[in-house]
C-alpha cells in the first residue's frame, strides 16, 4: 500500500500544470512617453521599436492609458521607434544606445517654438505672395483687353 502511494505521489508531482515566475526590480529600460503638444497623453497608441539593422520588430505593442511604453535595449547602436495613433498622429524617431546599454536623454521631441512661429510666418507670408502674384496677373490681363 505504501509503494502504490508513493508511486502515486511520484507521478502526480510530474503532471501537475506549468506555473509562472515574475520578478520586479530595477534594470536598464528605455521608457517612451508620447503624448500631443497639447500635453495630453497619446493612450494606447500603437509602437513598434527596431533595433540597429533590424528589418522586424524588436518589440511591438501600445502605449498604457497615460502614454508610456517600456522596453530593454539588447545592444548598442541605432534604434528606431515609431509610434502612431491611427488618426495620422504619430512620430519616427531613431536614438543611439551605448555600449552599457544606457540612453542619454533625447529630449521631449516637440519642435521648439520658434521654429513652429517661424514655420507658420512663412506659410502665411507664402500664401500671400502666391496670391499677391495672381491679382497681379490678372490685373495685368485685364489692363491689356
């Protein structure tokens, strides 16, 4: 009786179910957070990262509720991470990872303010010109007839 027991106990300890082991703690991650230039988070946008001469994705997935999205570089070099919304917002951006696998800090990606004045006087100033040229033109036309 003791033998079937303990035969029985032998093999029931291999049929049991697999289980799974977690660990939280500090490591090297680079962590992106997205969000629109009105401060707002860009939630559950889709991210896809490549690591330096990579065609595939390194590590693919979304961005949490408040914009962020983690993942462990496995090499130094170019990485490049794009990110989209799927509403035609999004961003396409390459960083360098050192050796010990740390990032410096990239910034928070946004244009600066100036550039984003200056961008829009020359649209304006554009426009303007396009149009001055065209009343011209036809001035002119009607001038002559």
């Amino acid at each position: 009786m003791m033998r079937k027991a303990l035969f029985v106990f032998i093999v029931c300890s291999f049929l049991h179910g697999h289980g799974v082991v977690y660990s939280v703690g500090e490591g090297r991650a680079v962590v992106l957070k997205v969000s629109y230039d009105d401060g707002s988070p860009m939630d559950f946008a889709e991210v896809r990262v490549f690591a330096p001469g990579d065609t595939l994705e390194y590590a693919m997935g979304s961005t949490d509720a408040r914009g962020f999205f983690a993942f462990c570089p496995s090499r130094k070099g170019e990485w490049k991470v794009m990110v989209s919304d799927g509403m035609g917002h999004g961003i396409n951006r390459t960083f360098e990872v050192r050796e010990d696998l740390t990032v410096d800090f990239v910034g928070n990606g946004a244009e600066p303010l100036w550039r984003r004045i200056l961008f829009g006087a020359s649209l304006i100033w554009a426009i303007s010109l396009t149009l001055y040229f065209r009343l011209e033109r036809g001035r002119r036309r009607n001038a002559h007839t």
